[in-house]
C-alpha cells in the first residue's frame, strides 16, 4: 500500500536544498507558527520557538513553516528529481513477490510544490521505498552536506516529535509523519537509523494512529531496543 509520506519527506526536502546550494547550513527562519497553503491548515505543532528555526532544529521539532519557507525555492522539477534518487518512487526489491510503488507527481508549482515538500501532496510511498530512502541517508552520515540534517534527526530524537523512539545506549537518528491516507483515515509514521554516527541498521514503522511520536515512535524504540539488546 502507499501513503503521503508526511514529514518524514521533510529531512529528503532538506537535503535537496542544501545539495542544490539553495540552502545554506547556517541559514535561519524565524517560525511564525501559523501556515495556510491553498487553504489547508498546516499550523506548527511545536512549541512556540524562542530561537528562529536552522536546518537542525526545523527537522526535531518538524517545523512546516520553515519547510515550506525553503522550499519556495525548488526550480521546476527539482524536488520530484531529487525524491526520485531516493527512491520514493521505485520497486526496492527488498521482499519476495509483488510489491506495491509510489508515486512523485511531476511538474508542480506554487502552493502544490510547497505540499509536496511537506509530504502532504503529490508524493504516495511504501514503507519500503521510505526505508530505501532514509537507508541512502545512512549511508550518508559522513557526508558534510548531511551533517545539519544528521543533526536534526539525532535532535528529533533527543528533544523533538521522535523521543519515543530513544534508546539509553545508542544513539538513533529518527523522524515522524503524520498523516491522513487517501481512504480517509489516519497514519502515524517513523523512520531512522541507528546508531545515528555509524548507522548499521534501518527501521520504518507505518500504523494507523493519529501521531507519529505517540503511535510509530514507541514501536520503532521497541524494534531497536531488541536490536541492540545485549550491547554495550
Ligand atoms: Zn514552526
């Protein structure tokens, strides 16, 4: 099955910018906390933010307005390209037999580019492809044009919407979605790595449930605390 990947999308959108040099890792946004796009209500979550959002505290606390903000700067094409790389939208061949595929809609401008770059809109995924995709992050973690979002997941973990998903040894690099699946109901996302600095395992949680942190999280946490159980 596929689902908007919500803002689980928000670390892969991210990183798109800073790629394409229309980031800057030291760029700041100060949150207003209220978003309206095409008439949808897409207000923060997080609490009002004493400090203005950088690319590490936008993804902890999952800040939709400074997304949104950056993302305004995507040429035509760019953020379906880059989400395509990541394998949002192809088989992943990671389980025997058929095997469900997302979807990245191409050529959207304006408020519609905005929602997909919040993984509201115009992106459908499996869990699987989420799990290849956040697999490349992994894969990643040296990389210095990671290092702001490698930041921001391990803080999503630490202090943000993902400390459900925290472990007393090992430090996970994480981030939820929540949202409204195409038959109407709810769905509560995670997806990380850990360890976060050297990762060697990658986990996707999908449930029906309204939240991300209250719902995935606490599953996520359990499959990596058996994981590592026996570590030191
Ligand atoms: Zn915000």
């Amino acid at each position: 099955m596929v689902f908007p990947p919500g803002s689980t999308v928000k670390p892969l959108t991210l990183l798109a910018l800073l790629e394409s040099g229309r980031l800057r890792a030291n760029e700041e946004y100060l949150c207003p906390g209220h978003l309206t796009i095409a008439g949808r209500s897409l207000n923060c979550s997080h609490p009002p933010a004493s400090l203005p959002m950088d690319v590490p505290r936008t993804v902890a606390y999952s800040c939709n307005c400074a997304v949104a903000h950056f993302a305004q700067r995507f040429r035509p094409g760019e953020l379906p390209q880059a989400l395509e790389r990541d394998g949002l939208s192809s088989q992943t061949g990671l389980l025997p037999g058929e095997e469900a595929v997302g979807f990245i809609r191409d050529g959207l401008t304006g408020p519609a580019c905005l929602l997909q770059a919040l993984g509201e809109e115009g992106v459908q995924v499996t869990a699987l492809e989420l799990l290849t995709a956040y697999r490349r992050l992994a894969n990643r973690v040296r990389e210095a044009v990671m290092a702001p979002v490698l930041a921001g997941l391990e803080g999503a973990v630490e202090f943000g919407t993902a400390q459900a998903a925290r472990l007393e040894k090992v430090r996970v690099a994480g981030k939820t979605g929540s949202v409204r699946t195409l038959a109407g109901g709810h769905g509560a996302w995670f997806a990380g790595f850990a360890p976060s600095r050297s990762p060697e395992v990658v986990v996707t949680v999908f449930v029906a449930g309204l939240s991300g942190g209250a719902d995935a999280a606490p599953i996520a946490g359990q499959l990596l605390h058996r994981y590592f159980a026996g570590r030191t």
